[in-house]
C-alpha cells in the first residue's frame, strides 16, 4: 500500500518553501517562477527535481478554492506566474483576459497530452492552457458509521445523518450538488432552477445536516472517522482511504461533475520563460508518473496513465487494484453521467456570489 500523505507535512513543505510573490527583479541573475495550486497536490520532490535541473526557483503556494483564488487574483494578493484552476475558472480569466497565450514551442511535452483534454469548451483554440490532472466530483462515506449504501446525492441533504455530513465549501460544487438532487443541469442558467437549488442546500443546513462546510479540513474528518459522508474529489479519497479503509466513494446515480484541472500563465506574469520551463517539466511523462502515485489523480499525459498501472507494481511490488484505478481514472460509463463545468454568464455568476453570501458560510 502507498505511503499515507499527512495534510500536516504538506503544509509544512510549502512553508519551508516560501509564499508566493518572490520576484526577482529585473536585473538580477536569478531565476524564479511562482506557483500556485491546490493543497495536496503535488509530489514536492518534483519542485526540488525541477530546480536541480534548471536553476530556477520555485515560490510554491495552495489557495483553497477556484473562488479564493479568483479573489486572490482580482484584489492583486497573489503575485503569481503559473496558477492552476479548474475548467470553468480558466474560461472566466480568459473572458476577463487574465491569462497569456501559452508559446507551445517552449512546451514540447504537449504533445503527449491525451486529445480528449484537447479543444474543451474553456479553451476551445488550446491557447492558454496544458491540463495537468482530470477526475471526478462524489460522495465519500464511512461504511461503519452508515446503515446503506450511498447511491444518490440524497445523503447529502437528508436528515437521517444530521451533524455526521461535511459539504464542500465552495458555492459550485455545493450547489451542483443540489442541482442534480433535483435533477437539474449542473450548468444551468434558470434563476428559478438556482434558487430551489439553494433552498435545498440552506434547509440541510438550517435543520443540522451539516457538520461543517470543509475543504483541506476534510482529511482530518474523514481519515479520523469523525464525520460519516462528505462531498469530494475521487483523487483525495484514495489519499484518505490509506488511512480509513473503512472508506468509499461513488459518483451518484444521478451524475456528477469530471473536471480538469490545468496549468496556465497569468497575463501579467514577470517570469513567463520560467514559467512555461515549469509546465513543460511538469507536463512530461516521469513527472505526471511521479504525481498520479502521490496525489492519486489522474494524469492527462496518455502515455503516463497507460503506464501506471505497470510503475505502480514495479514501485510496490503488487499489482494496482482495478476498482482503485477506475476511481482515479473513471471509465467511461462513469463520465457518460458527468458534465464538464462551463463559466457562467455574469449574471448567474452574481446570483451564485448573492446566495453564497446569504447562506452565510
């Protein structure tokens, strides 16, 4: 079984590497790139192999949420020069020209990106962008601590399980989830459709449903056995599950969101060089290896999650179980019933900011 990967020393590794927003200025000989992503999501051997290699530092920083990161970007908190949002996000900073076309000539290991992560609706003309993992939105319940097994997106509202439920605290995924509960599209622009959705999503938590709204938090809570279904990522639950076996994960009945995830360069980047020389690195096919086995998402490099399986046996000298892939790696009856996000109309962008607000998390 894979090492377990604490929350604690990840956290511990981006400090000792320091916040993002180390410029260098323009005169000076050395050389930087910062970076920011998600928490729990890299292997951070990969920011020392890359700096071995070519001299250049990397300033590494976590923001919780494509919406904190938004934030982060609008009010000039964040001085990055490669960030990593999800799908709808990149077509949001692209519609607001936040983000520099890419020169690919500096990234030759585009080409070995599967075509299916190619051409997607948030960047249609693959100016912007070089995907950097892929997987599924689902439930993740503990097996000990309920009475069924959780097939639909029910559990997440229903009051059998009051105080024993974490939702995800950030408002797309919260209220995607009601959304589909209702059986509605999770891309939808009906104001009325929203509303009822936020309903849902405001009585579960008026009535007690919820434990708390988490996001990194959630691997404490779930690892420990202290909550009994929460709503997440199909790659943190393989994280979570090497701790808790007593742990499972499904993409409900009614579907659910697959995403990538994708590196990009801010328009008013200072190191864009360094910053194309990092997703090129990061790109390749020992790299993406390097990441699927320490982060359990899966790599968009088709040649690397061809290979996967075989590494992962050659490193641990047993076979990689099957269902364990197909949850990382989600075949493709399991994303028939999944919808890629799309960025919203501004006004629905504003109505999903209005109800968040009002529900006060």
């Amino acid at each position: 079984m894979k090492k377990t990967l604490a929350l604690a020393m990840m956290m511990v590794t981006i400090l000792t590497l320091t916040a993002c927003g180390g410029n260098s200025s323009s005169g000076s000989k050395d050389r930087v790139v910062n970076v920011c992503s998600w928490g729990e999501y890299i292997d951070e051997s990969l920011i020392d192999q890359f700096e071995e290699e070519t001299g250049i530092k990397v300033n590494y920083q976590t923001a919780e949420s494509n919406e904190a990161l938004y934030s982060l970007l609008k009010t000039g908190a964040g001085d990055y020069d490669v960030i990593v949002p999800s799908d709808y996000m990149i077509g949001r900073l692209i519609a607001e020209d936040m983000l520099a076309e890419l020169n690919y000539d500096n990234i030759p290991n585009y080409a070995l990106i599967d075509d299916q992560y190619k051409n997607l609706s948030y960047d249609p003309d693959n100016k912007y962008t070089v995907p950097y993992t892929w997987g599924t939105l689902g439930i993740i319940y503990n097996t000990t601590m309920v009475d069924e097994e959780i097939t639909s997106w029910d559990a997440m509202f229903d009051e059998k399980y009051a105080g024993q439920v974490l939702m995800i605290r950030n408002s797309r995924d919260a209220l995607a989830a009601a959304l589909l509960d209702l059986g509605y599209d999770i891309n939808t622009t009906d104001e009325a459709q929203i509303r009822e959705a936020y309903e849902l999503l405001s009585a579960a938590k008026n009535n007690g449903v919820y434990q708390a709204f988490v996001m990194d938090e959630i691997f404490q809570k779930m690892e420990g056995g202290n909550a009994a279904i929460a709503m997440y990522y199909a790659g943190d639950y393989l994280t979570m599950l090497e701790t808790n076996e007593d742990l499972a994960y499904v993409v409900p009945e009614e579907g659910s969101n697959w995403f990538v995830d994708a590196m990009c360069v801010l328009k008013n980047a200072q190191h864009k060089d360094e910053a194309e020389a990092w997703i090129n690195f990061i790109a390749g096919t020992d790299a993406n290896l390097a990441n699927m086995d320490y982060i359990w998402y899966a790599s968009p490099n088709a040649e690397a999650l061809e290979q996967y399986p075989a590494y992962y046996e050659e490193t641990y000298g047993e076979p990689l179980d099957q269902e364990t892939f197909e949850i990382m790696a989600a075949p493709a009856d399991v994303l028939d019933r999944c919808t890629l996000y799309e960025n919203l109309p501004a006004k629905t962008l504003t109505l999903y900011n209005d109800l968040w607000t009002e529900l006060g998390i």
